[in-house]
C-alpha cells in the first residue's frame, strides 16, 4: 500500500515538473518569437525617394508636366525664349538618400500628347556615373545603387530640347511662335520601385 502511494506521489511530482518545464518553454519560445519578429519588422527597407523635392510611393506612377526650362545661349535667339535654332534643358533630380534599398526609376516622354513637328527633339543625359538606358520607345531607365545611396548621392537626368532649324518646317514653326500664350511644355510619367537585379535591356527599334 505503501509503495501504491509512493508510486502515485511520484507521479504527481513527475506530472508537475512536466507542466512547469512545459510552462517556462512556451513562455521563453514566445519571448523569442516576438523580438525576431521585431527584428524582421526592423530590417524592412525604409523607401522615400524625391524627384524634384515631391516625394513618389514604391511602384506609384507621378505624371509631371515640364514647362520651366534653362535656356541655352544662342545668338539668333532671345535670352529666355525657344525658337527655331535655339535649345533649352530641364532637369529631373532623383533624392533616393532615405531609402534603404536600390531604387529602379523609368522615366516615359508622352510624346503622343504633344503637338510639336518633328524638328522638335528630346534627348537624355545622365549627369554621373550611373547609366539611363532606353529601355522602350519614349522610356528611359535607371538603377540607384545602394552604395550610391549611402554616399548621399544624389541622380541628376538631364533632358535637352532642341528646336532645329529646319527650311520645310517653317510654316509650322511660325504657328506655334504666334499662338498667344503658346508654351513649350513636355509631359513625362516617372515610376519608381525598387531594384530587385533584373537586367536593364536596351530597346532596338524596329
């Protein structure tokens, strides 16, 4: 009989140690699964990047319409106009320096909405040492690096207007020169996301 309840006190004890060992497990795996979750929330990447001081949203589309430009000095034309033989730039300052990750930009010219000739053109230069591909037929891409992001870099595109000077064109140039109020602006779409290590590929026209 005795030994019926040495067995049944043992047991007890056994069963109690069981639940104890078991509480302060669950307990400390618990305290272990929040401060690796903290941590994870931690190392989420932060993403504010600027272009031209307006802050643009991860994968967020921005339509800016350019009608403010520098004009280049020319001797046939009036300082502060654009007219046939004259040219002018605009720049698109990419701030990326509170992001914590590699930041894609694509840079599309709606040309379809502009009711310029053809003597009117756009090219684009980077101002750097990153490289802007053409990636489309009106889209120009870019990576900021991460290390150009630590450096405080910041991504300058530089966007030239020329207006040549073409004898065919003259009855059209002399149309847009006289309509009052008339202004050359340029419509862009600038999409930013972040840089995953896709490959950039050059566009071949057709």
């Amino acid at each position: 009989m005795k030994n019926n309840r040495f067995r049944i006190i043992l047991w007890l004890i056994v069963l109690i140690s069981l639940l104890i060992t078991y509480t302060i497990f669950s307990k400390t795996l618990a305290l272990f699964e929040n401060n690796a979750s903290g941590e994870v929330d931690n190392d989420i990447g932060k993403w504010i990047i600027k272009i031209n001081n307006n802050v643009i949203s991860n994968e967020e589309t921005q339509d800016i319409v350019i009608d403010s430009f520098v004009y280049d000095a020319s001797s046939t034309v009036e300082s502060g106009y654009i007219a046939p033989g004259g040219s002018a730039y605009f720049d698109l300052v990419f701030d990326a320096t509170e992001c914590d990750v590699a930041v894609r930009y694509d840079i599309t010219f709606n040309f379809s909405s502009m009711s310029y000739s053809d003597n009117i053109s756009i090219s684009v230069e980077e101002l750097g040492s990153n490289d802007t591909v053409l990636t489309a037929e009106d889209t120009y891409s870019g990576v900021i690096s991460l290390s150009s992001i630590e450096s405080d870099t910041l991504v300058t595109i530089r966007v030239h207007v020329t207006w040549n000077d073409i004898a065919s064109y003259d009855e059209d140039d002399t149309e847009l020169g006289t309509q009052y109020g008339s202004k050359l602006i340029v419509p862009i779409s600038v999409h930013a996301e972040q840089y995953l290590g896709e490959t950039l590929v050059p566009y071949v026209g057709e």
